[in-house]
C-alpha cells in the first residue's frame, strides 16, 4: 500500500502504551500493508504499529527476508503466555534509533498468543533470533525501546549522545 516514515526516537509516541486493535475495523488490512512496505524499505526484520506513529497493538517480523525466502508474520493484539529462564545476549538494532546497536538480553524462547488478520485466536512457542524479534517488537507495544535494556548509567548516556 504505502511505505510511512519511521518515527525516530525521542518521538514521544515511542514511549507510550498501544491500545488493542479491533480486528474487524476496515483500516487493519491497510496498516498491515504498510507495517509491511514500511519495514521491507527500512531493510528491517521487525516493525510495530507506533513505530509508524499509530498506538495501536500491532507488529509485523521477517526474520528470513534478508538471508533466503520472505516469511512475513503479523501479530495483532499479542500477548506473551511465559518465558524461558534461560536468556541470551545480543546485539540488537532498532528502526526508531538507527546506526546505534545495544546488548540486549532476552529469553531464549517465548509462548506468544495473538489473534491473525482474520481474527482467529493462535498460540505458539517461538525460539532464538525469532522470538528475540517478537520480543523487540513487542516492547514497542509497551512503549519501550531498546534504551530501557541499559543499566541507568549506561541508558542515560546512550540517550544523551543518540539526542538530537
């Protein structure tokens, strides 16, 4: 449909909490789509829904894209059922703060319930670089980025220096 900007931190609306998406609304399909065109421009493998200035609980990942065949999800009201104990660390990037990758430590896999473009409810157990994209995206909903990852010290001069 169309590719929109990315909103660059420190936008306020990177730091605000979505709210649920009503499935059935005539606008999902096109928001999708631009998710989408959007993140496939940036070259990402991941975008949300405020990432594109709408607060509303939808991301899109393609974690294979760059390496082999497209698989394109989209995850619409999601919510993570459980966590592993065991975590990882690893660099991660974000759209909204380019050109400034962080270590970020997240499980190593997650149970995810969330409902499709059709509105069927779906529950999954999601591992390595897929579920740490899912998380990333996630946290976005929650109006985190990958700053809130940082111990304060850390946070406050990464912030500083990111800045405009």
């Amino acid at each position: 449909m169309a590719k929109r900007e990315v909103r660059m931190w420190p936008d306020p609306v990177l730091t605000q909490i979505c709210a649920p998406v009503d499935v059935n609304a005539p606008d999902v399909a096109a928001l999708i789509e631009d998710l989408f065109d959007t993140m496939y421009d940036a070259k990402g493998r991941g975008l949300a829904a405020p990432q594109i200035g709408v607060l509303q609980r939808m991301f899109v990942v393609d974690v294979t894209w760059k390496e082999g065949p497209p698989e394109p999800r989209v995850f619409i009201n999601p919510e993570v059922a459980s966590t592993s104990d065991a975590a990882s660390e690893m660099s991660e990037q974000c759209l909204s703060i380019p050109d400034l990758p962080m270590s970020v430590t997240r499980p190593d896999h997650i149970q995810l319930r969330w409902s499709t473009r059709a509105g069927d409810r779906l529950e999954a157990r999601f591992d390595g670089i897929l579920a740490r994209c899912i998380l990333h995206e996630f946290d976005h909903l929650n109006g985190k980025v990958i700053f809130d990852h940082q111990p304060a010290p850390l946070r406050a001069d990464l912030e500083a220096r990111y800045a405009p």
